[in-house]
C-alpha cells in the first residue's frame, strides 16, 4: 500500500457533527482525557474494519466518527464472498488483541486499568447479536451461509430485535439511552433495507464472483456462494433464467 493510496484511504474518515459536541462537553466537564481514550479504542478497532475492506477491494464509502462508536460503510458489503466478508467484521474484534498489548506497553496505573476496562466493554459490546454490530453481523452471514438468502436476513433482524429488547429491558439507563435509541433506530433501517438489497443483489447475478458449488432448488430460494439452479415442472433453469422470479418474490 503506497503512502498515497493510503492517505486516500483515511480520507474518507468523517467525524459526525454531534461528536464535536460530546468533544466540548467532555472538555467542560473535564473528562477529555478518558473521552478521547476510549473513542480511540473504537476508532482503532474500525480501522482494522477498514484495513481489511481495502485488502479485500471493497468499495470503501466512509467511516463515520459517532459519538460512541464508529461505521464504516462500504457500497458492496453483502455482495463479496462471504469468507471475505467475515474476514472484513472479525478484524474489529481481533483488533482489541492489538489493543491489548498497547495499553500494557503504553500506560500504566490507574489510566491503564480504565484503558484495558473499556477496551474489553468495546469488544464484549460488539460482539451483542444486534445489527449493525459485528455480532449481528456474523450471526446474518453464518445463517446466509447456511440456508436461503431472503430467510437468512429476516432471521438476522429477529434475532437482532430480541436481543435488543433483551438490553433494553435490563441496561435502560440514562448513560445508555442514546446508544440504545441508535440501536433501536437501525432495526427499522434493516427492516427497509432487506427488500432493497434482495432486488439489487438479485439483478446482479450474472455479473456475481465465480461460484464452483452448485444447489438444485426446488422453490424459489436462493443459496449465497452457490451457483443456483432450479428445478420447475420437471425442467432445470439457471439461476439468471429465474432472476425476474425471484424479484417478485421478494414482498411474498
């Protein structure tokens, strides 16, 4: 990676307009220091998100500073193999392992005891199954893995929806109010989202990476990383023959 490639890279790291003003408040109210440290922590796990988007040539959109987290979006996620997609949500959490050893090699005292706390509530928060967080994330590309693409997302938001209404119910706080009122809106942004991805991803089809395992289906389901083929009437169609079938299935 050229030193310009990757100045462009960090280029598209944008910091939302209501960070700055958590960033004054913490200021007056004279907790930067421990602010900073742990959005740190979160930005660094983000790169890594980034870091393996780009080595995976990802169509890289932006990275978001939020006032308690980060988002990195990418304009083809849900389109790669999937492999590579979990290789893109896992880096975050293994970054922590990084983390881990820099906290211990660069602090010391009271500031590294908050430092490794926060370090490890980061991780373990991620790793809730509630989309967007890379848990969510990993438990919707294991179920896309396994069983009928349109299936596996609705799946995704149920699980996802239980267990927020899990967090709600026992960490409802006033500390948590704001990450829990983000949560609660990215349900129906998922909720919207399904049915748009499954008619653009459905379309893209012919022009989809190279898939050497094969699925005969029966119904109109389709199998991520597989070359699909359907079985109707007796007769075998491609799964380009079935695009226009499958779109139509998509409200059913």
């Amino acid at each position: 990676m050229t030193i310009q490639r990757l100045k462009n890279l960090f280029h598209k790291i944008d910091i939302h307009p209501v960070t700055l003003i958590y960033f004054v408040l913490a200021w007056i109210g004279e907790y930067l220091k421990w602010y900073l440290s742990t959005l740190l922590i979160v930005c660094l796990h983000e790169i890594c998100h980034l870091l393996m988007a780009y080595y995976f040539d990802f169509e890289i959109d932006k990275v978001e500073i939020l006032p308690f987290g980060a988002y990195l979006s990418l304009n083809d996620f849900y389109f790669h193999p999937i492999r590579e997609e979990i290789c893109v949500v896992l880096a975050g959490p293994c970054s922590h392992l990084l983390i881990y050893g820099l906290i211990l090699v660069l602090s010391s005292g009271v500031y590294q005891e908050y430092l490794l706390t926060m370090n490890m509530m980061v991780f373990v928060f991620n790793l809730v199954p509630i989309y967007p967080m890379d848990g969510g994330r990993i438990i919707g590309l294991i179920l896309q893995s396994v069983m009928d693409l349109k299936k596996a997302l609705y799946l995704t938001l149920k699980i996802s929806v239980f267990v927020f209404c899990i967090l709600f119910c026992f960490y409802c706080q006033m500390n948590t109010f704001v990450i829990l009122s983000y949560l609660f809106i990215q349900q129906f942004y998922y909720l919207k989202f399904i049915p748009v991805y499954l008619r653009k991803y459905y379309t893209q089809i012919p022009s989809l990476y190279p898939r050497d395992k094969i699925v005969l289906n029966r119904t109109l389901t389709y199998r991520r990383g597989f070359h699909n083929y359907y079985q109707v009437d007796g007769l075998i169609y491609d799964e380009q023959e079935m695009v226009g079938e499958l779109i139509k299935n998509v409200k059913k």
